[in-house]
C-alpha cells in the first residue's frame, strides 16, 4: 500500500511540470505577453552561476525553467502588473478560501448525495425513488449561477435567513455558496449511487446471503454497500474536478475572495502573471485531489492492495533466487 501511495504521489511531478509548460507556453506567446519581460537572472542565485557556465540565451525555454526555480525555491509567482507586489501573499490568502469551499461542498455532496441514491435504489419503483429521480434530473440541468440566484431570491430575500452581503471570516458566510456548489453534485451522486446499488444488489452474492437468514439490514450494510461505493470512489477525481470548476463560477457570484474571482479579474486587466500563478496552483489542487480519492480507492478496493503486495512479494522473490544463485 505504501509503495501505491508514493508512486501515486510521484506521478503528481510530471504531470504539473507538463501542464504548466503547455500553460507558460500559451501565454508566453500571446501578443505583449509579460512574460517576455521576465529576466532569467535574478542576482546571485545558483541556477544564474549555471545560465552564465552554459552561455544560456534569453529565451523561452531559460525563461520557463527560471519560472519554475522561483516557483520551487523562492515561492515567487511573478509580480501583479497593479501593485508591483508578490502574488505569493494574494494567492495564499485566497487559496484557503478556495479550498475550504471546495472541501465544504463535496462534503456536503457525498454525505447527503449517497444516502438519497441508496434509498432510491432501496424503494426502487415506489414514489420515494419516483421524486429522488425527478429532484436529480432537474437539479442536473440547472447551472450553477442559477441556483446561485434561486438560493438567493428565496433564502436572503424572500425568507431573511442569511445576510445578502456577509464578511467571509464568517463561516455562516460560506454556507449559501457551499450549499450551490453540492445541489448539483447530489444530484449526480444520488443517480450514481442508485445505479450502483441497484446492481450490486443483483449479484449472486447477495442472494447467497439473504438465502442464509442474513438480516436485510446486514445485507445492505455491511456487504452490498462498500461494493456499491467502489464506482463511486473511482470516478471522484472527475467529479472533484466538476464541483472546483463550478466553485470558481459560485466564487465569482458570490463575491468570495478565492482564487475563481481573482483568476477573473485578472483575465480582465491581463495580467499574465496572475492568471498563470492561479492556474498552478488550481492544477496542483485538482492532481492533490485526484491523488486522495486514488488512495481512498485503494483503501477500499482490495484488489489494488493485493495486486501490489504480489508484485512486491514477486520482486523479492527474484532478488532472493539471484542471490541464491549468486
């Protein structure tokens, strides 16, 4: 399991380094790009001793790689074209708003998404399992500004509930922005965990089970369920990166300060460096994400624990057979 988790986690540098070239690349060639302007020595440093042995050309490819010593030696972005200042000050501040919404709505999204699927599953055909399937569809086809303006009207408006305009070092001010983002996640999960259920439910083993006495409630708990969740996990990389999308659009309605309203503004005003600190750090959460549903996966599939532990036992047993024959 140990080593699934670190070669996991070592899939993660390639990856970013590949997006962030592709990134750095659109926007380094777009017309009176800053990053043209960005100097590949910065006074001093190591990776300036080695510019100056190799006789380096102040190019894109030099330009690149001292964007990303920066990044990794002096957690420096770039600079903001408005205020001269650092972007690492800005980001980080927003990257904990953009993450605790993130996290908050697919919280929200797994915790009430799954329970309303497999009780659908359980009444299936009845009128419970009728209206979840109704309530799903319709959540499903309404965008997430829509139902930014829907809760608004009737929970700020209409009801009174929450302010309309909320300082957001409030967590109740995260509640009507968290509960956007998840509407739409629910409902995919639901239908996601109903479908699986449903099938699980119709595999011999669980008709083995219910023909020795076993309890319907032990049935479906504690056998048929982490079997109907397996789908579930799996896809969750996909599905986070739907809900991060969507959270960038509600962060804009909202007035949140994250990283979706900044990316925004700065697309606004052009401001190269903004718009790709932002990026690298969107991409370094979503492959974050990506890897923590991979590991919850394997935690709850077997398969993959054993497929690793007969690899490793098979490695062992051929360094063992050479040194025997050594």
């Amino acid at each position: 399991m140990v080593r699934y988790i670190v070669k996991r986690t070592l899939l993660i540098i390639p990856a970013v380094l590949v997006i962030l070239f592709i990134l750095y690349a659109l926007i380094y060639f777009l017309p009176a790009s800053r990053m043209t302007m960005m100097p590949i020595s910065r006074g001093g440093d190591t990776l300036d001793a080695f510019f100056t042995a190799i006789n380096a050309p102040d190019n894109f490819l030099t330009k690149f790689v001292r964007y990303i010593y920066n990044i990794i030696i002096y957690q420096d972005f770039g600079r903001s074209t408005a205020t001269r200042a650092g972007l690492i000050s800005d980001i980080s501040y927003r990257i904990r708003n953009t993450l605790f919404l993130l996290l908050s709505g697919v919280g929200v999204t797994m915790i009430t998404g799954i329970p309303i699927g497999i009780y659908a599953a359980l009444h299936k055909g009845r009128a419970g399992d009728r209206v979840v399937s109704a309530i799903s569809l319709f959540l499903s086809a309404i965008p997430p500004y829509s139902i930014a303006i829907i809760l608004s009207l009737v929970i700020c408006v209409y009801l009174r509930l929450l302010p309309i305009i909320e300082s957001y070092t409030n967590p109740k001010a995260y509640i009507l922005p968290a509960v956007t983002i998840a509407l739409g996640g629910i409902a995919s999960v639901a239908r996601m965990a109903r479908s699986s259920m449903l099938e699980v439910l119709e595999q011999p083993y669980i008709t083995a089970l219910r023909s020795k006495g076993l309890g319907e409630r032990s049935v479906i708990y504690k056998h048929a369920l982490k079997n109907a969740l397996l789908p579930i996990i799996s896809t969750l990389g996909g599905f986070i990166a739907q809900l991060l999308c969507g959270t960038l659009v509600v962060e804009h309605f909202f007035n949140v300060p994250g990283l979706g309203g900044f990316m925004l503004t700065s697309l606004s005003f052009r401001d190269h460096f903004e718009i790709l600190g932002c990026a690298v750090i969107l991409t370094i959460i979503l492959m974050c994400m990506n890897l923590a549903s991979d590991i919850l996966y394997a935690f709850v599939n077997p398969r993959i624990r054993l497929r690793y532990a007969v690899r490793l036992a098979g490695s062992v047993r051929v360094r063992d057979r050479n040194e025997a024959g050594e």
